[in-house]
C-alpha cells in the first residue's frame, strides 16, 4: 500500500510529458504571455495605471507558470514508446544479401 502511494509521489514529481506535450506547453505559455502583455499594457495605457499595468502582467505571469509548469496529465497523452533495456531491438531484423544480376549491367 505503501510502496503504491509512494509510487504515484514520484510519477508526480518526476514530471514526465512527451514532445508534443512540450510543444503545447510552449505554445499556451506563449499564448498567455501574449494575451496577458497585451492586456496589460493596453490597461496602463489608456488608465495612466503602471501599477496596475505591473499587476496585470505579473498576473498573466503566474497564471502561465501554474498552467505550463505542473505535470498536468494532458501533456502526456502521446507517451514514447522507448526500447527495451539492454539495447536489445523490439522487433528482430533479418539481414538480407541482396545480389546484383551483372547481365543488367553488361554492355
């Protein structure tokens, strides 16, 4: 029971995401970044706000950290399938010969 708990811990902690989870990490922490900038600086523009504008964007900030940083399981749903330990291959590979019929090539 123990050794379970203990288990899904460190699946939590380890924070595994495949590439594609990667890539959407990035883009939504882009997004985020964009969107909150915009809205942030548009505020302290037209209010004549900085502090507020300074708000807003740390804000976005944090709101993009919790979002993107955090293992969250949607950022692993195409997991790598790697090979087995021990270099062995997954499927065996037959060598083949493969023989040149010189009468194509005679001239």
């Amino acid at each position: 029971m123990a050794d379970q708990l203990l288990d899904q811990v460190r699946d939590l902690v380890e924070g595994q995401i495949d590439f594609e989870g990667q890539k959407l990490a990035e883009a939504l922490a882009t997004a985020i970044l964009v969107v909150v900038g915009g809205v942030s600086f548009l505020t302290g523009f037209f209010l004549q706000d900085i502090a507020l504008a300074l708000k807003i964007g740390l804000g976005g900030t944090a709101l993009a950290f919790i979002s993107v940083v955090p293992p969250w399981p949607f950022f692993n749903r195409h997991p790598v399938k790697w090979l087995p330990v021990g270099g062995a291959p997954a499927i065996a590979s037959v060598q083949q010969n493969i023989v040149i019929d010189e009468k194509l090539f005679a001239k």
